[in-house]
C-alpha cells in the first residue's frame, strides 16, 4: 500500500444506493453443507431451495434461538 493517496477527485457517495440490499453469504459446517448438497441433488434443486425450505419449516425453532 501507499503512504498517501490523493482523493482530491473522488465523488463522496459516487456509489451510495439507500435501497440497496445485500445478501450476505452463510457459511454451512461441512456435514449440513454435504447433506443439503446432496438433497438437493437427489431432488434436482439447487441447495438455495433447499436451505430456504429447511428454515422457512422450522422457523418456530429458529426463531427459538434469539
């Protein structure tokens, strides 16, 4: 890295969205990541399905944790 940088030029919020959303990515244990993979391989579904299908069953119980 630099020292210095010179921003003289930069645009203060050049890139700013306020209704940008970001989906932040989730990191499974391996055992759950292997068993939603090959769940959803078996039923042709990609494992986003399948992990949003999971939750969406169990959200008393995930709800539970808080």
């Amino acid at each position: 890295m630099k020292k210095e940088y010179d921003f003289s030029k930069g645009v203060r919020g050049k890139f700013y969205r306020a209704n940008a959303s970001m989906n932040l990515p989730i990191y499974l244990d391996a055992d759950v990541a292997k068993f939603v993979q090959e769940f959803a391989k078996r039923k042709r579904v990609d494992t986003q399905t399948v992990v949003n299908k999971l939750l969406r069953s169990n959200k008393e119980k995930v709800e539970q944790l808080r």
